[in-house]
C-alpha cells in the first residue's frame, strides 16, 4: 500500500463580493490530489483536499516543504497498525517534520488541505464514509443523523444594497435554510442596521439571523454595535474585533447579553484553549468556528474537541467556518454544533452536495465512502481539471 503521486494545483474562487475587511475578487485556494496504489472498482483510489476560503493558495509551503517531505518518508511508516489503510495521524506527523511550534498562518493552511486529501483517501480505502469512520474510531460509534447548517452570505455587493440583501435572504429562506448570516463593519452603522432590518422582514425573528464582522472594530465601536444589535436577539454577533484580541472579546461580554462567536481565524489548537482561558467566551451561548480546513487539519481538530472539552467547553458549541463537506462530516460523526455552508459564494468549491437538500435547516448525509467530493459534480470536474486528472 503506497502513495504513488501527489498533486497540488492553485485554484480560483474568485468572486464580486467584499466583507468589512477585504474583497475576493482574487481569491484563490490551493486544491490536493493523492493517489494510491489501492484499488476499488478497478480505479485507483484517490483522496481529494482543499482549503477554505479567506486565505489564498499556499502553493510554496505545500511544494517546498509538506508534499515532500510526505514522499521522501518510508512508505510502511505511514499505514496503520494492520496494515491495511494509511494512518492519518502518522501520515500528519510526516509532513510537518522539523517545524517549529507556533508560527501558526499559511502554513496551518497548507496543512489543512493537504489533511483533508488524506482523510479522504483513509475513508475510500475502508469503504466508508468519513463521517461513520469518525464515528466509529472516535465516537463509540454515535452520530447525528441530521447536522444543523447555515448559509454564509450577506456580503457587501455593488449596487444591491439593501433590495439585494433581501432577495439574498429570501433565497436561502426558500431554500430551506432556518439561520442566515450577513456581514456588517464594510458600511456606517446607521447602513448597517438598515441592512439588518431588512434581513429580518425577509426573515421574521431575529433568531434566524447571524452578523459578521470580520475582525474589524476597535473596542468602543464594537461595543457601540453590540448596543445595536442586542435588541433584536440576533443568532449571534461574529468576531467583531481581531481574531487574537482576547482582551477586546472579554470585555465585549460584558456589554453583550446575546451569543457571540468566533475563531475562524485562529489557527491551532494553542490559540483556541487562549480564547476560552482569556477571551471572556461562554460556553452556554457562545460559539467557536475553528476551521479544519484552515487549522491543520482534522487530525488537528480532533485534538482541539479533546483540548476544549478539558477546559469545560461543549463540543455542541463547536460550528466550523468554511462551508465545506469535511466539516459536515466531522459535524455528523463526533456531533459537534453544525457547520456553515456557501451555496451562493466562492463556487464551485462553495457548498455541499448536489444530492443533498436543506429541510429545515437541516441536512443528512449520503451512505457514500469518502467526504462526497465526487457527488458535487461541477467541483469535482473542476478539481480535476485543476489537478489535470480529467479524462
């Protein structure tokens, strides 16, 4: 059992969109293929990985240091105990040889995507989907047959405004989606709340919606939004000021009686124990949106449920950012809170699969081995295309 090949390509998700922070018309991810010498069904099993949105391509990191060192590592070394798949943990321990602790930017990113092919790859190779194998290995093979989802979006377009917004929310609405989340901080806050004002004729309750800031308020103008925000019960209020101001989120609870959540743009499982130790958060409203496609991984994130729930934070209270079917999975077999999702944003890698259908807010999982990347049609040719796999 050997990985004979690994690919990487960069790809565009590019899209006319802009937060409080920055827009996406250049955006990129770096896409992985990993292909065995393992058959099923007479093809070569092979596991797929990207990362998420928000951080371009780390084509450098994974070419000049992560993808090799994985090729260069003796071939037995990597399986598991029986022999019979590869070891996820052993595989991960591989290619971040000789780097530091800390540091934690691109290159948990690269990490993360080179991760995701990997488990992928674990979960063909036992003809299992990732979520029952996560169940089973880590779980004692409980899992949720329906995972909460919500749609990112309510981005700052040219020229819809509020009109836009609207018929955004409409959209996810009929969709089938329960919570939706826009964004705030990219406008003035007497904009802004016109914005969510709007949303919520479209929505009805304020629990239906989520806001986003992105990270982009000092401590006085976060506070003088979580005054604005607190009378209509929203969702949550999202990382209002730096993603490492733990200082600025522990004193925003005290200005803040409803959810809040953050950590989307923290990258290890170090930063996050940071958040819940110093970061004022609480565990019987707030939420964390570690990423594992981001944040070195799954087999990174299993060590964060493990670290979190030490420090007495449930791991309901876990919602991944990035919209991607491995955090669904991961939702589904170690029931975490749920996870985001982009139907409408950052395509074609944005969203679930087709086959999948929101009912309620809710979603369940296809019986298929893997993560599901082949049940996303449009992405998975692209991903191929990308990595010059297409036939």
């Amino acid at each position: 059992m050997r990985i004979l090949e690994i690919r990487d390509a960069v790809a565009p998700i590019a899209s006319p969109i802009r937060n409080a922070f920055i827009d996406f018309s250049k955006m990129t991810i770096s896409v992985i293929a990993i292909v065995t010498d393992v058959q099923r069904n007479g093809e070569p099993v092979i596991g797929y990985g990207f990362h998420s949105n928000g951080r371009y391509a780390q084509q450098g990191i994974l070419r000049s240091r992560l993808i090799p060192r994985l090729l260069e590592a003796d071939p037995d070394s990597l399986l598991d105990e029986t022999g019979g798949n590869f070891d996820p943990k052993t595989i991960w321990q591989a290619f971040m040889h000789n780097e530091k602790p800390g540091g934690h930017g691109d290159r948990a990113v690269a990490a993360g995507a080179l991760d995701m092919a990997v488990w992928d790859v674990v979960a063909k190779v036992a003809e299992q989907p990732l979520w029952r194998l996560l169940s089973d290995r880590y779980n004692d093979g409980r899992h949720d047959e329906e995972i909460v989802v919500y749609p990112g979006g309510g981005y700052y377009y040219p020229g819809k405004e509020v009109t836009g917004l609207k018929d955004e929310m409409r959209h996810y609405d009929e969709a089938g989606y329960r919570v939706a989340k826009m964004k705030i901080g990219g406008a003035d806050i007497a904009i802004d709340q016109a914005r969510i004002e709007g949303a919520l004729e479209v929505l009805g309750e304020g629990q239906r919606l989520a806001v986003d800031a992105n990270g982009k308020f000092d401590l006085p103008t976060a506070i003088d939004y979580a005054h604005m925000l607190e009378p209509y019960d929203l969702f949550w209020y999202e990382e209002p000021g730096d993603p490492i101001d733990y200082a600025l989120q522990a004193e925003l609870a005290g200005h803040y009686e409803g959810s809040m959540a953050t950590g989307e743009n923290l990258f290890s499982t170090q930063d996050v124990c940071n958040l819940i130790r110093f970061g004022g958060m609480r565990p019987d409203r707030d939420w964390i949106q570690a990423d594992p496609a981001l944040a070195y991984g799954l087999t990174e994130y299993l060590n964060l449920i493990e670290a979190t729930e030490q420090l007495g934070w449930p791991r309901r209270r876990l919602m991944p950012h990035g919209g991607h079917q491995l955090a669904l999975n991961i939702a589904a077999g170690l029931q975490i809170g749920g996870t985001e999702s982009y139907p409408a944003v950052f395509q074609p890698y944005g969203g679930f699969a087709d086959d999948i259908p929101i009912i309620d807010g809710r979603v369940r999982l296809p019986d298929a081995p893997g993560i599901g990347m082949e049940r996303k049609l449009v992405m998975f040719e692209a991903l191929r295309k990308a990595l010059e796999l297409a036939d």
